[in-house]
C-alpha cells in the first residue's frame, strides 16, 4: 500500500522560505518509472501542479512558479522536499504530495497525501 | 486564456448520465493529448479516476467504477468525462489535467451536484 504524508510549518510569514517535506511508503523513488510531485489548492480554489522529481533526477517545474520552487529528493530516507522562496499571502493553500506510478514519465497522480495546510501571514 | 477550460458547476439528476467538459485552448489539439480526470470531496484529497487519450489508449483508476468513462469531442477541442448512473456519492468537484509543454496543468474544476 503506498502512503504519502506531507510535514512542514503551517505558518509562515511573507516573504520567508517554506520548506516542505513528503515522507512516502509503499514504493521507491529509485524504481525507474517512479516520481513524486507537489501539487496545491488555496482555499476554494483549483488544483495547481507545482513541481516533480522523477527517480532519475528529471525535475520538473511549473513555469509561472519556477523561479521560486525547488524539489529535491532523499531516496534513503523515502523523502521528498518542497521549497519555495519569497511566500506572499496567496501562496495559501494545502499543499499535497502524490505519487506517480512507475508507467513511464508525465502521467497520472495516484495516491495523494491528506495534504497540510499553509498559511502565510504576518 | 487559460489551457484547460471546464464549467464552474453542473446539475444532474440521480439516475441520470451527467458530462463534464474540459475544453483546450485554442490552438492546442485535444486529439495529441491524454486528458486525466480526477474527483474531490469535501475536505479530501483529490482521487484519480481515469485517462483517456482514445478508445484503444484508455486507463481506469483502480477501483473506480465503470459508469465513469472518458471520451474526445474533437469539433468541441474538449475531453469528456461521462458519469453514468448518478448516484448522490457522486457529488463532488471535478478536474481535468494535461502534460502541456512537460509541465502539468488542472483545469478550473467543474462541481457537480446530484439532486
């Protein structure tokens, strides 16, 4: 069975840096095929893809966010973390983590964590 | 103008078939494109439901029933997701996703309510 839980500050104030951690079981991100992405969803909003990192290294960025993103991975410790530079109040939202099978590169998500939420507020 | 297009909210009937629509920007052909669908309910995560690209290049998330499917309108530049059947557990928001330029992309969501 494959889980994914996301760990962070549920907090932040504008302009820090957000650190955000996805610790997965079930799988390994050094099975080819294999990547784990972030994704959020401010509050009433739609989802928005973030970024992923494939078991290969391959990082893939959101082009309006990649700037100020970076994902990188710890494959012994089954972890994936999410930084993002410079938060603004509309960088609220859940944040989720998911998974994307081993069925060749730009596929579908599945699982994804429960999320944790983010606000940033002075 | 945004990539994915779907609408905000759609109602339908139990019973009832429901389609949702996820139109492509102008310019970009839905007939080169695997369209994902996927559900959410209040206070979950996303759940994936299926892929679609063509009738023989097709996926169903594990578990998910059949009255879901996916199809191509090609003179709408759309993907379909056909719910069949509704049912009340069925009421939820919806969301399509493309890889676009190596990048993924969601559409606006469309909630659809069962009444």
């Amino acid at each position: 069975q494959i889980t994914l839980k996301e760990s962070g500050p549920t907090l932040v104030k504008p302009t820090q840096t957000l650190t955000l951690t996805c610790t997965f079981s079930g799988f390994s991100l050094s099975t080819s095929g294999v990547g784990v992405g972030w994704i959020r969803q401010p509050p009433g909003k739609a989802l928005e893809w973030l970024a992923l990192i494939y078991w290969d290294d391959d990082n893939r960025y959101s082009p309006s966010l990649k700037s100020r993103v970076t994902i990188t991975k710890d494959t012994s410790k089954n972890q994936v973390d999410l930084t993002m530079a410079n938060m603004v109040p509309e960088d609220t939202a859940t944040y989720y983590c998911v998974h994307e099978p081993a069925a060749g590169k730009t596929d579908w998500f599945d699982p994804w964590g429960q999320g944790i939420q983010v606000t940033v507020s002075s | 103008q945004a990539v994915l297009t779907q609408p905000s909210s759609l109602s339908a009937s139990p019973g009832a078939s429901a389609s949702l629509t996820c139109t492509l920007r102008s310019g970009i052909n839905v007939g080169t494109y695997t369209i994902y669908w996927y559900q959410q309910k209040p206070g979950s995560p996303p759940q994936y439901l299926l892929r679609y690209k063509s009738d023989s290049n097709n996926q169903q998330g594990s578990g998910v029933p059949s009255r879901f499917s996916g199809s191509k309108d090609a003179s709408a530049n759309a993907g379909i997701l056909l719910i069949s059947g509704l049912q009340s557990e069925d009421e939820a928001d919806y969301y399509c996703m493309i890889w676009y330029s190596s990048a993924s992309v969601f559409g606006g969501g469309t909630k659809l309510t069962v009444l």
